[in-house]
C-alpha cells in the first residue's frame, strides 16, 4: 500500500511553514515600523506566527523521519538514502544525508532559536525576528516542491518514487514499492556523522543572530547598541562551527586514507573561510565594547560571515563543485534560487549599511602602535586575508561560470596538489595569528607604552624561545619555517598563559576565556606542524611492488603475507586475517567462516564462533551482518625495544557509490600515533593465478594434505538449499566437509559443494585464504565409497600496508579541548554581562 497520506502531510506542513514565515516577516516589519514592543496587536500577531512556524518546521522533520524510520521506500527521500538494515542512530544520518533534509535540519535550527530570541529579548524581537522570518521563508522555499509552469520553486523530500523516476515499472503498476532502499552511503555511517552535520548546521543558524542584530540596528538607527546582545552568540556561534570543523576533520582522520585530518577540499574550504571572519569579528565587536572604535570593521565582518555561510551553502548545493569537490552535492535544480537567496541578502545588507553609513561613529584619531585598536586591526586583517587566501582558489568554478555566462573562455582550475598550495600561504597566516594572539593580549588589560610593553613581552619573549630551543634539540626540527611556527605558537601559550595567571591572581575567573582559547589556538598550530610536518612513514620498503606506482608509493607501501612476520621500523608485524564485523559477537569473526547467503547482511557459521569460551553461535547458524560491505585486516604488532604488543584492523569498504574506501586503524600512543591502513587487498577468490589443479582420492575418516597442510576428510552430506542455485525436485547437491589444521592450532572448514541439477554436473569450490588452496569435489565414487578432489594452490594470501607515524598529535586533539573550553568561559561571560544589562533596562 502506497502511504501517500503522510506525505501530503508533510508537503502541507512545509506550505503553512512558508506561509506563516512570511506573515511573521510582515506583522514583525509593521511592529518595527511602528516601535512595538511586548504585547503589542502586531507584535502578538507575527510571534503567533512564527510559533505556528516553528510548530510546522517540527512537524515536517518528525513526519520525513517517520517516512525514513517505518521505510516507506515509495517515496524517493526515503527510498534514496535509508534502507531496512539501518540501525535508528543512522536512521537519523540518512535524515540529513540529502540536500533536502539538510535543508529542514537548518530550518529547525534557526525556528528553535528564533523562540530563544522572542523570549530572551523582547525590545529588539521585533527588527531581529522580522530579519529571522524572512531567512525563513527563503530557507522553506528550498523544500517547497512547487512547480508553476517551467519554473521549480525548491525540491520537496516528499515526492512519491514514481514522480521521480521514469521506469516502465510505473507503467505496469503504478503502487509499486521497492522492496528495499538503497541505503546510507556506506562512508557516512560513522557515529561522527550524526553528530557532525547537526553541529555544522548549528554553527550556520548560530551566524544569523548577530547578522539580524547588525541588520536590525542599520535598520532602526541604533547602530551601536545592537554590538551587546550580538556579542555572545557570535562567541557561541564561533564555537559551535569550530567545534563541528574539528569534527569533520577527526571524522576524516579515523575514517579517510589521505593521512591526515584536513584536505584542503573545496566544501572544507566553505566552511573554515566564514569561521574566520567569525572569529575576526569576535575581536573586533569586543573592541568597540571597551573603546568605541572599530563598529564600522564589525558591522562589516558580521555581515561578510553570514553572507558567507550563504556563499558556502551556494557552492556545496549548486553542484558547481561537482568536478573539485567529492563531499559536494549534486545539483538539484536549485542553483538559481540559491542564486538569488544569496544576492537578496548582498544587496539588503549593502542598502542597510549605505543609508547610515555616516551615521556610524568612528574615530577620526589615528590608532597608535601601543594601542588595542591597532593590533585587533591587525589581527583581523590578518585573518580577513587569511580567509580570502582560501576562498579565492575555491571560487574557481563560480569565475569559469560567470565568465562563460557572458560568452567568455575561462580555464581557471582548482591547484593540482591542494595541500600543498594552501598550506603553504595558510602557514605564514597562522604564524601571524599565534603572534598576534599573544602580543595583543597584554593591549587588552593594560594600557601600553614602549617601556611597559618592552617589559611585559620580555618575560614571554625569553621563556618561549628557551623552551622552543629544548624542543628544537628533543625533537630534531631543523626547517626554518617549522622553527618559526614552534616559537610562534610557544610565545603564544606563554604569554596567554602570563596574562591567564595574573587574572587569576587578581580573582577576575570570568575574563579568562580569551587567554583559554588563545592557549587552545596555539596549541593546535604546534600540534598540526608536528603531526604533519614530520608525519614518516615506517612502513619503508626497497623492492619494487608495482611499476605503475610512484617511487614514493613503493617505497613507503610493504607486502605482508598471511601469517609471515615482517619488520617495519622498530615493529615487528604481521598479517593474521581478513574479518568481518558480525552482529552480537564480540570482536571479529573470519571471513573464511561465514557463507553466503541470497541476502548481503545474512551469513551462515562454518564453524562454532566461540569467544572467551563462549559459543556465540554453531555450525549452520544463520548470523546478521549490519554492514556486510565492511572487510577488516588483523595485523599484530609488536615493539622490538619494548615487548609490548597491541594489533590494529585497518578497514577496506566495498561501497558501490564512491568505490573502495579505504580506511586507516590508528593506534594512540601518549606521544605520537601509528595510522596504518591497507593500501592493495588483491580478491583472493578472483585476481588469484592458480597452480595446476591436483586430483586425490580420499573416503570418509581419511586423513591427506593439502599445499603441506594435515587436513581430514569427515565425509559428505546433503544440501537443502544454496545462494548460487534454486533446486529442483530431481536435483542432488551434496557438500563436502573438510577440516585442515594449520599454524598457531587454527583449525578451518572447507566445505565444497557438488550438484547434479537437469542432468548437468555442476561444481562450486571453496578457498581457503589462509592455506593459499582452493578445494573442489570433481566426483563421487559410490562404488569405492570416495569422492575424488581437486587441489589447487597458490601464493599465500597478502595484503600491502602504509604505516605512518604521527609525532605529538594529542597536541592538537588537547588543543581543541583547550579551546573550546575557552569559547565556552567567554560565552558564558557575555551572557551574563548581556542579562544584567537586560534586566537594568539596557539592551
């Protein structure tokens, strides 16, 4: 049965969440116009409105989760990127895994803290909600799923299958239901994806509060005040999107092969550009806070990190990235109206901000070189170019489009090696940023002349170069721009960490967030060159593997055949298994023991999966693989120097959408990281050469070898059913079992099949990867009670392996701990500061 119902419910809740986003946008645009404030006839109207908004956004998310959860695959959404074998918490992934659902995941965010805003600050609702409804509006019409002629006004997530796709099924019968969904991307289902994008989406809705506030002041002239109640979600907010990079990034270190946690892809791009500006207009909203300056530089930075984050959503759902980028979406028809969305709010800002732009205060007094003013000038200029640096090259693909547009050839293209190109401009910037952050803390708390600032960076000055000069000799750096960015970063800690204590000191608890997160910020800069800079690779290697390889790529890669020790640095390691991630079973389980069933996720045991000595299941037992596309490869270590052992299981993907994904296991060491990960897994059953096929006799209790292995011949028995072949009423399938004994008292099954189907002979061999052979029954013998068997052997089974080792990389991960922590305090400070002020009549 076809549950259109639901989703004409949920097209209907978009449609009011529409409607009633503009009617909250007019009523609170009358209250503006007419200086309304609490329960005034327009201000009581438009907040009806936006709660019946917000109600209708909470009603279309539960009704598509709802569609999701129960798989009601005739809808495409659902259809598209769930699947029955998903478990609720990738369920929740799937909701936002596609361009509509991240879309109403925005909505709902920006709905929920609009309630905050009415109900927190009533004197500035009107102006600020009217900015919030009318993103809205724009926001809702991206799922509207309205087609007036030729023209498509947004995607809806609840279009039926057959509305979508033009297959003949839908001729023949037009109810037809996939009996299944094609699924989540196998890549995205990881518990950091279901985490990560709501926060990256928190962070996007976060960036409209301060844009409204800056919006609402150019707007009703009071073009200074608006700066205090911005303040503290523009902290919030900044710490929310850095948060959710930090995310992204650990999500691609633990689950990417590219060896690191940042890759300079264009869609990471969109993402860290606003964050900076984000962070440039922290400190220059604070500065006008304490000295009345800079308002002009806040007013711009708070409207380009909005517009940015518009511009971000522009590339990544335009599909003009499509070609750069592979975390971009594809284009949905959409690029238009984000066109637009993204000019309305350009042109609006502008308009604001020209028609009172004499109207905002300045200081016409040249800032002096020991004053605040000038280094969070400098600061944000320096993170303003910083920004521009990267967005600049990740444009690219808009320039070639407008200059095509207009009849023009443009090849501009994205740099062939992007980590490279961006981290070596990146890295000046962030040596700017380290010493700025700790020079410009003392400008914050004290007033500053050449004397007291000689005396107050002297301390700091000798302590980080002394302790940079220990490192240099510890840690061997001998690169002149590493070196730079060692003492960049220690000057940073020590001299946040003198003004930390002197807060401290004096009892100021709530002023320390800044020192906190610029401690955090340094941190991270030292952790990033040291697990970067000198990130090597152990897995060194001096024989040629393949000729289509760099020489780089052989020298770094080592073959490590099943059961064979090698040595790899200081490590002695070797290969034990291919496994598979069984559910309800502790650890892994061997591949080699699992048949195949008609069915992906379902398996049959071989042999008793016993674990700590207990029997988790027997012989014939039928097991559930939640991720069948999931293929892991013990590899044990052990420390030559010190004994210890530990064992790691780098993953192989098999994922049909993006091809083989290949990810790294990570071992975590208090100073540094082994990251290995399987670069080659040759398909043992397929890419195989095998030697000339053997033919024995054996009977039932007889013992043989096979490739030099003690195997015994148990005898045969008959088989019901099998995946490869649907038995008829006069067809005999028998299958062989044979147990071999090999090395460490491993015992393994082969159980080859034999059939007799319409009067053809037909053979289904097993491999045995770990005894390099393959076993087939070429025969019975019911005269002479044998069965005659066919042996093949080859080389062993191998995998090839990379190993890096990740000098000091905990630096980073405590540095961002640091940090947040910091943003955190701050936060905290600003709101408190803001609800006094609130409660005093001031906002």
């Amino acid at each position: 049965m076809v549950h259109t119902g639901i989703g004409n419910i949920g097209h209907l809740l978009i449609i009011i969440s529409f409607i009633t986003s503009l009617m909250a946008a007019f009523g609170y645009f009358k209250a503006t116009n007419n200086n309304e404030v609490g329960k005034s006839p327009w201000i009581s109207f438009s907040r009806a409105a936006f709660v019946f908004h917000g109600l209708s956004v909470v009603g279309v998310v539960v009704t598509l989760y709802i569609i999701i959860y129960n798989n009601y695959f005739e809808y495409h959404y659902a259809w598209s990127h769930a699947s029955k074998n998903l478990p609720p918490y990738y369920m929740i992934a799937s909701f936002w895994e596609g361009q509509e659902g991240s879309f109403m995941l925005w909505l709902f965010w920006n709905a929920l803290l609009g309630f905050i805003i009415i109900k927190t600050n009533r004197k500035w609702e009107a102006p600020v909600m009217t900015v919030f409804a009318v993103v809205q509006a724009f926001l809702a019409s991206m799922i509207l799923g309205v087609v007036i002629g030729d023209l498509k006004i947004g995607s809806s997530p609840f279009l039926l299958l057959r509305e979508v796709l033009n297959d003949p099924i839908f001729l023949i019968n037009p109810d037809f239901i996939p009996a299944d969904g094609t699924g989540l991307n196998p890549l995205l289902q990881n518990y950091w994806m279901v985490i990560h994008p709501p926060m990256t989406f928190l962070g996007f809705a976060c960036s409209l509060i301060p844009f409204s506030y800056c919006i609402a002041g150019l707007w009703t002239g009071r073009v200074k005040e608006w700066v205090r109640p911005a303040l503290p979600w523009t902290i919030f907010g900044t710490m929310i999107l850095g948060t959710a990079i930090i995310m992204g990034g650990y999500w691609a270190y633990e689950t990417l092969n590219f060896g690191g946690y940042w890759n300079w892809d264009p869609v990471e791009n969109a993402v860290y550009v606003p964050w900076l500006i984000m962070v440039a207009s922290i400190h220059t909203m604070i500065t006008f806070k304490k000295s009345a300056t800079a308002l002009k530089t806040s007013i711009i930075l708070v409207i380009t990190s909005f517009i940015l984050i518009l511009y971000s959503t522009f590339l990544t759902r335009s599909g003009i990235l499509g070609n750069a980028s592979v975390h971009s979406f594809t284009d949905l028809g959409l690029s238009g109206q984000l066109l637009i969305y993204l000019m309305f709010f350009l042109i609006i800002s502008i308009i604001f901000a020209v028609r009172v732009w004499k109207q905002i205060p300045s200081s016409e007094k040249e800032a002096s070189t020991y004053s605040r003013e000038f280094w969070v000038f400098i600061g944000a200029l320096t993170l303003s170019l910083m920004a521009f640096q990267v967005l600049i090259p990740t444009s690219f693909p808009v320039f070639n489009k407008i200059i095509e547009l207009f009849g023009g050839i443009s090849t501009l293209a994205q740099p062939a090696n992007q980590i490279e190109f961006y981290s070596n401009s990146q890295v000046w910037f962030a040596i700017a940023v380290a010493l700025l952050s700790g020079t410009g803390q003392f400008f914050f708390w004290k007033k500053m002349d050449k004397e007291k600032l000689i005396a107050s960076l002297t301390f700091p000055v000798l302590i980080s170069l002394l302790l940079s000069a220990v490192i240099f000799i510890v840690a061997k750096i001998y690169d002149p721009v590493y070196i730079l960015v060692l003492v960049a970063g220690m000057y940073s800690i020590v001299a946040n960490t003198k003004i930390l204590l002197e807060l401290l000191k004096s009892k100021s608890f709530k002023l320390v967030g800044g020192s906190v997160a610029h401690i955090g910020i340094a941190m991270m800069l030292i952790g990033i060159m040291f697990s970067e800079g000198y990130s090597e690779a152990i897995s060194r290697n001096t024989l040629l593997i393949s000729k289509e390889w760099t020489d780089d790529q052989n020298q770094t890669n080592i073959p490590l055949f099943l059961n064979e020790p090698s040595f790899m640095d200081k490590y002695e390691i070797t290969y034990r298994n291919e496994l598979m991630k069984v559910n309800d079973i502790p650890g892994y389980v061997k591949k080699s023991n699992l048949n195949n069933t008609e069915d992906p996720y379902y398996k049959v045991v071989k042999q008793d999966i016993v674990v700590d000595g207990k029997t988790y299941a027997q012989a014939g037992d039928t097991v559930y693989l939640q991720s069948p596309e999931n293929f892991y490869y013990q590899t044990d270590y052990k420390d030559l120097e010190t004994g210890k052992e530990f064992t790691l299981y780098p993953r192989i993907q098999v994922n049909p959408q993006m091809g083989d994904v290949i990810s790294p296991d990570i071992k975590k060491l208090w100073g540094r990281d082994i990251y290995s990960y399987v670069s080659v897994k040759p398909n043992f059953e397929e890419d195989i050469e095998w030697g000339e096929k053997e033919e024995i006799e054996v009977k039932a209790g007889q013992r043989f070898f096979i490739n030099d292995y003690v195997a015994d011949f148990n005898g045969l028995e008959r088989v019901e059913r099998m995946s490869f072949a649907t038995l008829g009423p006069d067809d005999v399938a028998v299958r062989a079992n044979i147990t071999v004994y090999a090395e460490d008292n491993e015992k393994y099954l082969a159980q080859p099949i034999f059939i007799i189907q319409n009067g053809q002979v037909g053979k289904q061999p097993d491999v045995i990867k770990e005894i390099a052979s393959k076993i087939s029954v070429e025969s019975i013998n019911p005269d002479a009670g044998s069965v005659t068997l066919g042996l093949n052997t080859t080389q062993k089974d191998f995998i090839i392996m990379k190993a890096l080792e990740k000098p000091h990389i905990n630096v980073l991960w405590i540095g961002t701990l640091v940090m947040i922590a910091g943003f955190i305090i701050a936060v905290r400070r600003r709101y408190v500061e803001f609800m006094q002020m609130r409660d005093k009549g001031v906002e």
